[in-house]
C-alpha cells in the first residue's frame, strides 16, 4: 500500500507541475482583468466628464445665441426708432421751412 499512496504522490507532484503554468497564467489574466476595469472605471470618468463639458459648451451656444437674437432684435427695433425720428425731422424741418416762409409773406 505504501507504494500505491508513493505513486499517488508522484502523479499529483506532475499534476501540480503540468498546472502550475495554467495557474500562473489565470493569476496574470485576473490582475489584467483588474487592471483592465480600473482603467475601464477612469474611462468612464473621462468619458462622464466630458459629457458634462459638451452639455455645459452647448447650453453657452444656445444661451450665446439667444443673447444675439435679443442684441439683434434691439439693434432692429432702434434702427426702426431712428428712421422714424428721421422722418419726423424731415417733417419738422418741412414744417419750419412753410412757417418761414408763410412769415416772411405776411
């Protein structure tokens, strides 16, 4: 019987040295596979962050843009101000031109 548990011994000792590589090579795979998510995790921040920029970039355009509708709105009503004191002046000018006129007849 001793020679049996001797032989037994024996095959798991070539057991364990036809695994071993197997073994070493898992334990590398699994401390890639964490490497792997934690450079996945800082990925994700990365990629979390920027969203946050673009949504911040594009709520500046769009706030941009409302700013210069509004400049270009005001801009329009005041042009639409002076041609109408323009006109007025014109009128007013015509009127002064008649009333001197009309004063230098009488």
């Amino acid at each position: 019987m001793g020679g049996a548990v001797a032989e037994l011994d024996k095959e798991i000792g070539c057991v364990r040295k036809a695994i071993a590589p197997a073994q070493a090579e898992i334990k590398r795979l699994d401390a890639e596979r964490r490497e792997n998510e934690a450079d996945n995790e800082a990925v994700y921040m990365e990629i979390m962050d920027l969203q946050s920029q673009a949504s911040s970039l594009k709520d500046q355009i769009f706030s941009g843009r409302r700013e210069e509708e509004n400049q270009t709105g005001l801009l329009r009503d005041n042009m639409n101000v002076l041609r109408g004191l323009e006109q007025d002046l014109i009128r007013t000018e015509s009127d002064h031109s008649r009333l001197e006129k009309t004063v230098r007849a009488l």
